[in-house]
C-alpha cells in the first residue's frame, strides 16, 4: 500500500456534498479518503454504510474514523463507535483509533479479523512534547501492534518542528504519520516523508485540522521536492 517514492496523500471528507468531492480528489489524485463519521450529520448505520460504499465506488483506500471528543471529534458513546468500526469494516481498508482510547484494543482486534489494517493516533493540540515524550507516545503504541502509528502536536516554535521530524527518523523502520498543526508545522507536511512519514493529510474547499495544505497546494510542493 504504501509507496517508497512519495508519501499517499489522505483526504479528510464528511458527508456533505460527498460525491462531488470524490470527483474532485479524484481529478486530483487523492490515495485515501479519510472518512470522518465523527462529523457526520446521520449516524444512522445504514447511511454511513452508504457513504463507504460510495468512497470505495471510486476506488479510493478508505480510513475510518470515529473520532472522541477530546481529540477534535464529537461525543460519540464508545460502544456506540465500537458498533460503528464493526459495521463498516466491510468497507475500510484502514480503522484509525486513539492510543488513549478505552477501546483501541478491541479496533486493532476487529482489524486484524477483519483483514484491515490498523491506524493507532494521538493528538496535542496545545503543545509539541519534548523528544523523550513523543518516543514513549510512539513506544505505548507500538505495543498495541498497530499497522500505523499517527501522532499530530501544535506546533509553536521551529524547534518543535525539529523535535517532531528527529524522533521520526530515529523511528522510521515503523509505518508513521508525524504532523505538525499550525501554519509553522506546514513543511512536516511534505518534508515529514523525508524522515519517515508515510501518510500527508491535504484538504479541497475546508480543512479539517490547522495547517493542513490545500490538495493542488501539496502536490506541486511535492512536485518541487521530487516526491510526487
């Protein structure tokens, strides 16, 4: 699934106008839509299940993600999402879970039967922690045996750009995604590849998480770096 030669570039999207975006990552082309069920309007089953099938129609990788309140999501009971992962791994290709969830076990579980893969993220929207921080963010996750290991901090300063970008090359044997929020954490966006990021995260017409760089945007970055 994953390339050597640029990072797959993932698409956050809810419900909304849904299939006219899919038209346009399509025309841009998008690897993953992340579909971001947190956000929908209807959690009834049958309509998420729908708009998986939707999103895999055009042949997208599909990420599912039901995101907890405290990580940028809404307020969705656990076993509410635990029945929503369920229902709609038919579909997905990836299940993304928080590392400080109650449930994050069981997703990894339902992965791994299901034949899925398994995407375990953490999210600071306050701070960049110190290096010895964010290793033992990657090291608690890794003991999960998750197929991913996302981690997003707020970036404030360049130095907090150097510390996210340090401790992923130092980990880059593992599949990781290292974010960078914030207009300063923009270039972990494109040069996170370079030291072991394999997924970047771009938006068309609203953007889901501070910094993220317009899809047309990150392309031609990448171009001009020569990984796309």
């Amino acid at each position: 699934m994953f390339r050597k030669n640029r990072p797959l570039i993932a698409l956050p999207v809810d419900d909304k106008n849904l299939e006219d975006v899919l038209k346009k990552a399509k025309e841009k082309s998008i690897d993953i839509i992340e579909l971001r069920i947190d956000q929908f309007s209807n959690l009834d089953i049958s309509y998420i299940k729908e708009k998986a099938k939707l999103v895999k129609d055009y042949n997208f990788f599909l990420l599912a993600t039901v995101r907890c309140k405290e990580e940028g999501g809404t307020d969705i009971p656990d076993q509410d999402r635990l029945n929503i992962f369920s229902e709609i791994s038919q579909f997905a290709d990836i299940l993304d879970i928080e590392l400080k969830s109650q449930i994050n076990r069981e997703v990894i579980k339902l992965a791994y039967e299901k034949g899925k893969m398994s995407l375990v993220s953490y999210h600071d929207f306050e701070k960049t922690p110190d290096e010895e921080e964010i290793q033992s963010i990657i090291d608690e996750a890794s003991k999960l045996n998750p197929d991913i290991i996302k981690y997003a901090f707020s970036v404030k300063n360049i130095d907090d750009v150097g510390r996210i970008l340090s401790v992923t090359h130092k980990n880059r044997d593992k599949n990781l995604v290292a974010i960078g929020m914030g207009e300063l954490g923009k270039i972990t966006r494109v040069a996170g590849f370079f030291f072991g990021s394999v997924i970047s995260y771009t938006f068309i017409g609203k953007s889901f998480a501070p910094g993220q760089i317009e899809a047309d945007r990150l392309i031609e970055e990448m171009k001009f770096y020569g990984i796309y």
